[in-house]
C-alpha cells in the first residue's frame, strides 16, 4: 500500500513540475553545422528548468564524499539510454518518457530503498565533428539529463556528469542508425 501511494506521489509531482515547465524556453545547442528544424518535426516539450550542475563531480556531490574514480560505477538494466538529434542537447518526447522512467527508478531506490546510489550521467557524441565540439555538446547533453533529473526529485549530491565526446562509442559501424546510437547519454550506478 505503501509503494502504491509513493508511486502516485511521484506521478502527481511530475505531472506538477511538466506543467510548471510548460511556460520555459526550449533548451538547444546552436552550431555552425546544426541542420534547420523541418516544419515537420513534432513540437519540442518544454525545457526542464534551468539548474545547471558542474561537470564531474557536481558541487553538492564533491562535498558529500562522491565517488571520484569513474570505474566505481558499473550498469544498471534499469536505467535507459537518452538518444539525441544531431548537434542537439535538448531532450525531446522519447527522451522525456526514458528519463522520467529513469528518474522513478532512482527516487524510489532513495525513498523506499533508502539506497544511498550516485548517478554518473555520461554525455557521449557521434563522430561526425571536430573532438572539441563533440567534447562540448556531450557535456551539454550530460547536463540536460542531469536538470532533468534534479527537476524530477533525484538529489544534485547524488549526480555526477561526465563528458566523453565520441572517444567512446556505443557502435563503431560508418551508417547513420549507428551515429544515432553514440548521441545519447548513458547512466551508470555506483551502488552503496
């Protein structure tokens, strides 16, 4: 009984803060390469407030004895990569259902686990750019997971992002539905 009515709790306070957001400017990266929006494209959802964390490790999580060495985390099944369009670092439709479902995962590991987890969110990048530009937009991407996530009750102690550009692929074939792969944020858990 008690799971059922924390499990609509945290659903009443996403639906809360989405309409809270409704009226925030979407959030993009802008590039000299980026390609137009066709007037095709679904309508963007709006941005999740603007509460940037720093790059690893996050203020509060520096200060809460956050784990320091990237190997500590390891995978978690449950927890879904966020694609990205390309030369983009705003998370759209897909990308907010996969995070919202993140993020219910992690508040419940905290508030019915009482889990004491850290999140390392790892922004990575397709190969189609310059390595600095690639290191640049992923770490936007990290970051924008990582509002995503602290709009949605996941602690800033508990969140760390990391940039990796495209030195670390999640497909090395040359097609475009494998570039599509590497534009994604990728999530890994350091367990207490």
């Amino acid at each position: 009984m008690r799971l059922i009515g924390l499990a609509l709790a945290l659903d009443v306070a996403l639906l809360v803060v989405l309409a809270g957001c409704a009226q925030q400017a979407k959030t993009s990266v802008s590039s000299t390469t980026a390609q137009p929006e066709s007037p095709t494209r679904p309508p963007t959802p709006p941005a999740v407030p603007e509460q940037t964390p720093t790059t690893t490790p996050t203020d509060s999580a520096a200060t809460s004895g956050a784990p320091q060495n990237l190997d500590e985390f390891t995978d978690e099944p449950a927890l879904k990569d966020v694609l990205f369009e390309p030369n983009r670092a705003d998370i759209v439709r897909d990308g907010a259902s996969i995070m919202m479902g993140n993020a219910r995962w992690l508040v419940a590991r905290w508030l019915v686990d009482n889990r004491d987890y850290f999140v390392l969110l790892e922004g990575h990048t397709d190969a189609k750019e310059a390595r600095e530009d690639n290191a640049a937009l992923a770490e936007l991407r990290a970051k924008a997971a990582a509002r995503f996530l602290l709009a949605m009750g996941v602690p800033e102690s508990r969140l760390l992002t990391v940039s990796f550009g495209s030195d670390r692929p999640a497909c090395k074939d040359r097609s475009d539905a494998c570039a599509a792969k590497n534009r994604r944020v990728h999530f890994r858990v350091k367990r207490p």
